[in-house]
C-alpha cells in the first residue's frame, strides 16, 4: 500500500515522509524533481496537470496534499485541479493541510484553501482536514531568530494580547501520519496549543532554550511584507493578508473538541521542546 505525499522535500512533506519510511510504510514523494529524492521512491507531478496528479493518486492508499506557497489565483487553479484529480482517480484516504490558513474567518470562502477544502469534503472520498494555525517554524526566520540571538528580542507581527494554538511541522507530520493510516477520524482535526500561546509565552521558551532572558515585541503586518517580499515575491501580498486579517481577530485558537489532542490523543511539542530538536 503506497502513501502519496506532495512536496515531500519541503518544510511540509518531508517530515511526514521521513516518519512514513521509519515506520516501514511506503511513501511516493510527489515532486517536481525526482532527482531530489534519494531511495528513489519519487513520482515527477506538476499541480498545473490534473492527468499527472490523476496518475499519482490513483491507487494510493492515502493522499497528502497541501497547497504550495504561490500567488493567490495560481493556488486557486491548483486547487480546482487536485479537487478534479480526486475525484478522477478516487484514492481510498486523503489527507488535506490547511498550512495554517484560517478556514473559519470571514472572507476565507472563496480562498484557494477553502476551495480545496470544500472539493475534498463533496468528493466522496475518505479524508480529514488538518488546521493548524500558525508554525514555530515562522519563529526561525532569519529576521526573527537573529534578533532573538543578538538582541534577546522576539519579533513578530501579532499583537501582544493575541493568543495562537502554535505547532510544529513535527506535529503536523504525527498528526497526518495517524490521519493517513487510521480511518476513524473525518472532518476537521484542529492542531496547537489549547489554550494558546501569548508572545510572551514564545519568549518564555526561546528564553530557557538560549539560557537568557528573552522579551517579546510586536512588528506589524506590513513590516513583515517588507522583510520578505525579497524572499517570497507575489506570494508575499497573500502573507501580509493573513496577518492582516489575525490582527483584528480576537485570537487564533482551535476549538478543544475538534483538537489532535481530543481526538487522536497527540499533543504538540512545547516551544522548548521543539526547539531542543531542531536547533
């Protein structure tokens, strides 16, 4: 039985991969360069191409997939097309991350996420829906881990009073893991902290792991935009807006009920934790 994983080389998909290959499952990195993959267990895909997203799924046991990171109205047709693909090629499980993207927010329903996100659930087939918020991994950007190192400062555009349901790629990959191989579950599995994490909270951590004191200060959406425009091009328009939009939300916490934790019984690593095994 194969596991067909999308980017599995990147941020997202290779954690997961990783955990696949160590627990004696057959992963199938979707990629668009096969040469990145090393055991060989590699299919070239293009999000462009519903028949090679067809050819990949078709088959599969289970289906990871999240949208990459694109302008938006290229990530809508991306979407369109693995919606068409699923239902095409009908794999037994599909596993959808919403990369952090809010599915519960005002304005969210016409968005490239939500778009796959309602294909996937009219499709008939087996899945779950995987909603983190926001990432530690946003923490080691340069602009923000520097700061943290030179300055014992972390930066970062929320508002101090803004309480997240953080996790780790590590998380979402135990998470989608257990999702892709145990059927039971369906609908939306919430991944984070419940209660969530202040600022000062993410400071708390970094603070122990460095051995410092380490403060925490808020930068606003639009100086983000600036910092990694040069990194993320057109796609960084789609960035700010997010953080435009949990800027005047309330706070960005899953509900408990729906969490990994109530659920499957998996909890996300601490911020020191997490640090301790990526730093």
């Amino acid at each position: 039985m194969s596991y067909a994983i999308h980017a599995a080389t990147g941020a997202q998909g290779r954690p997961l991969h990783a955990r696949l290959l160590a627990t004696g499952k057959k992963p199938i990195a979707l990629v668009r360069n096969t040469a990145n993959v090393s055991d060989g267990s590699a299919v070239a895909v293009d999000y462009a191409s519903v028949n090679s997203l067809v050819a990949a799924y078709r088959g599969a046991e289970g289906v990871f997939v999240h949208l990459p990171v694109a302008a938006e109205p290229q990530r809508v047709q991306f979407a369109q097309n693995i919606v068409a693909a699923v239902n095409e090629a009908k794999p037994a499980r599909v596993v959808v991350l919403s990369s952090g993207a809010p599915i519960d927010l005002p304005g969210t329903r016409g968005s490239a996420v939500m778009t796959l996100v309602h294909g996937i659930r009219e499709s008939g087939v087996s899945h779950a829906i995987v909603a983190p918020r926001l990432y530690l991994e946003n923490l080691l950007l340069p602009f923000v881990i520097d700061a943290v190192r030179s300055d014992g400062v972390l930066r970062y555009p929320i508002r101090d009073d803004f309480s997240v349901s953080w996790s780790s790629h590590l998380d979402v990959a135990e998470v989608i893991e257990r999702l892709l191989t145990d059927h039971k579950v369906s609908g939306v599995v919430g991944l984070g902290h419940v209660p969530g994490l202040l600022g000062k909270d993410l400071a708390a951590g970094f603070a122990e792991y460095f051995g410092r004191a380490v403060s925490f200060e808020a930068m606003t959406p639009q100086e983000l935009g600036q910092r990694i425009e040069p990194m993320y091009g057109d796609a960084a328009g789609g960035v700010v807006a997010l953080y435009d939009a949990l800027w005047q939300a309330p706070n960005s916490v899953i509900a408990e009920d729906t969490s990994a934790q109530a659920l499957l019984g998996l909890r996300p690593l601490g911020v020191e934790q997490w640090l301790k095994q990526t730093l």
